[in-house]
C-alpha cells in the first residue's frame, strides 16, 4: 500500500473530572464530522491529568471513559489511531528534549491557562502544570500533525508548539511540520450555565456550570432550566449584552443542526422558559441517544482498541524522535 496522502490531525482530552457538552461541541463533534477525510490520531493525554492531583484508584478508568466517549461519537478506530498518551514512551522523550534546547521559561510565563490555574496563589503548583504546554507541543510534534482541531482555550497552547517546532528547525534541521490549530467559527467556547461570562470546564466546583455528556437527562434538563439568562426577554443573539441566551442559542443550534437566524425567527414574542424548556428536551434527547451508543462499548473492547492505537502510534513517533535526537547529535 502506498504512503496515505491525507493531511494529518492529532488531538487529545485529559481524563480529569466529567467530560461535558463544551468539550465535545468544541473538539469531539469537531473530530467526528472531520476525522474520515484526514490521517487522524486521537489520544487520552493522562500524563496531563497528572499535573494536577488525581486519584490513582480511579484514572485508568478515566482513561477507558474518555475512550469510549471519542468511540460513542462517531470516531471508527479503524480509520482513526485511538491511544493512550502514557502507552507511547517518545512522548515525554520528546518533551524532555524540547525544555532543554527549545523551550523558554519566557514563553510557557505568557501562557494564560497557566496563569488562570495558579491564580489562587497556590504554592503547591507542579512544576508540571507550568511545563503542560511543552508536553502538549511534543504529543502534537511526534505525529508530524498538520492541524491541531481544538476549543479556542487550546489554541495558544498550538501557536507554542508551532513556534518551538519553528525554533527547532532553525537551530538544527529541518525535523517538523509546522501544525496550525483549528478552532470552530461557532461552538468553540460553550461557556458556563451558571456563568456564561466564564468557559464551561470540568474542573469548575459547581456542577450547575455544565451538562456533562454522562448526566442523567433528567438532571441535565434541570441544569439548562435553571441556567443564568439576562435581563430582558427578548430570544436574540448578542453575546455581550445577553451572554447568557447566545451560550443557550449555540447550543441549541450545534445540537438541532438550525441556524442561530432561524431560532431567533421561531421564538419571536415568546418567553425564556419556553425557548429552554425546549431546549432541554433537545440535550435530553442528544444524551439519550449518546449514552446508549456509550453504554454499548465493553471496558475490554476499549482496553484492545487502546493497545492497538500504541502499536500503530508508536512507529510514527519513535521515527521522528529519531530525527530528532540525531539533529541533536544524540546517537
Ligand atoms: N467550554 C468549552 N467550549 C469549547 N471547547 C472546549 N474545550 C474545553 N472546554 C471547552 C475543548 O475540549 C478539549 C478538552 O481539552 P482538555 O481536557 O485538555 O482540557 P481543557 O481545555 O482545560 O478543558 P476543560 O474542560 O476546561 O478542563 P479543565 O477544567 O480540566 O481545564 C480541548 O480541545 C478544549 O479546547
């Protein structure tokens, strides 16, 4: 068979907290309306779930439940790599050499996610939290990934790994592909139920914040019921004076496939509570039919996919790790 000609594109979720409808507007369905037609790898990147506490009695299962998430969304493995970040050794090899030639303490200083996760002025910060974004350039470098399909959030995290894969082909040779991140027009940002000024994110305390794609529709229809809307009544798109009903009107449109247009039309003269309640049959509906593909996935079907991703994954990785270590003159 000859080489593929596709494009390729690598992605990952860390499995830390619950998976919510953010994480899959913003990169999941982002995968499975896209992944066919590119040479794609998908990764559960726990090695970045480790730079903040996690309970080891419960990980690997977090690991098996992002898998089976990717799998119950669409994504075929066999016509995706689906693996494990921990499973493929060159990723911290690749890390490692990339902090010591070239990244810059001055670079991961201007990381915003950073700076909002140590905000608290916690002095038990891992080193690894500040070191996230090279580890990510690495997982992203190693599969020679022209494109990087992410949430908004991440898309600094892609601009670092192009700029160090840049640093590095001009200190030594030329070993990577420069990958450009692909944010969507709309979906990119799903901000919180209960803050809609703020992302949703698993690691928010308050489980009002977000419809996780686990949650029991029934309690999911309570969350957007009681989500925070804004003064006025009126069903219109403007995210900054109505913050609140545009994160519900994307929602709504990415999940019933309808124009945002078209929704403000149909709710015309009528009430928030209508237009959410309407709403939260939609997500009921969508969590209905996405658990029943979910539960349908043993832990052992995913433990074979995961083992299978690693040997097709490793190749491609310890190839480039090669280049590069000999660009280094590391033999
Ligand atoms: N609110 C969001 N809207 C759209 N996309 C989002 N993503 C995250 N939140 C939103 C995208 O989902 C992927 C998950 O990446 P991650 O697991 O590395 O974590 P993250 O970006 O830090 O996401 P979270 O959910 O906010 O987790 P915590 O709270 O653990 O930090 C990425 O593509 C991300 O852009």
């Amino acid at each position: 068979m000859g080489k593929s000609t596709k494009k390729r594109i690598f992605s990952g979720i860390q499995p830390s907290g619950n998976l919510h409808i953010g994480n899959y507007l913003g990169a999941i369905k982002q995968w499975a309306d896209i992944y066919a037609d590119y040479d794609s790898v998908f990764c559960v990147v726990d090695y970045h779930a480790i730079t903040v506490p996690q309970d080891p009695k419960n990980l690997q299962k977090k690991v098996i439940e992002i898998a089976k998430i990717y799998l119950a969304s669409g994504i075929d493995p066999e016509k995706a790599i689906v693996f494990q970040q921990s499973h493929v050794r060159a990723h911290v090899e690749l890390c490692w050499l990339l902090n010591a030639v070239s990244a810059r303490i001055s670079d991961l200083q201007k990381m915003t996610q950073f700076k909002d996760k140590s905000s608290d002025g916690n002095i038990n910060i891992s080193a690894g939290l500040f070191d996230y974004p090279v580890l990510m350039a690495a997982d992203i470098l190693l599969y020679n990934t022209d494109v990087v399909p992410v949430g908004d959030d991440q898309l600094q995290h892609v601009e670092l790994a192009r700029d160090l894969a840049k640093r590095f082909n001009h200190d030594y040779t030329n070993v990577f592909k420069l990958p450009e991140a692909k944010i969507l027009k709309q979906g990119a940002r799903i901000m919180g139920l209960d803050n809609p000024e703020k992302k949703m994110s698993k690691s928010v305390k308050s489980e009002l914040n977000r419809i996780e794609l686990l949650d029991d529709p029934k309690v999911a229809m309570k969350k957007i019921m009681k989500a925070t809307t804004d003064l006025g009544s009126e069903i219109k798109f403007d995210i900054a004076a109505k913050p609140g009903i545009s994160n519900l009107l994307v929602i709504y449109s990415l999940l019933a496939g309808m124009e945002i247009k078209d929704l403000e039309k149909k709710y015309t003269g009528k009430l928030y509570g209508e237009f959410k309640k309407d709403l939260a049959e939609i997500v009921a509906e969508f969590l209905t039919d996405f658990q029943k593909k979910y539960n349908q996935i043993s832990d052992k079907a995913v433990l074979d996919i995961l083992a299978d991703g690693a040997c097709r994954a490793v190749p491609i990785a310890e190839a480039t790790l090669a280049r590069v270590k000999k660009a280094i003159g590391i033999s």
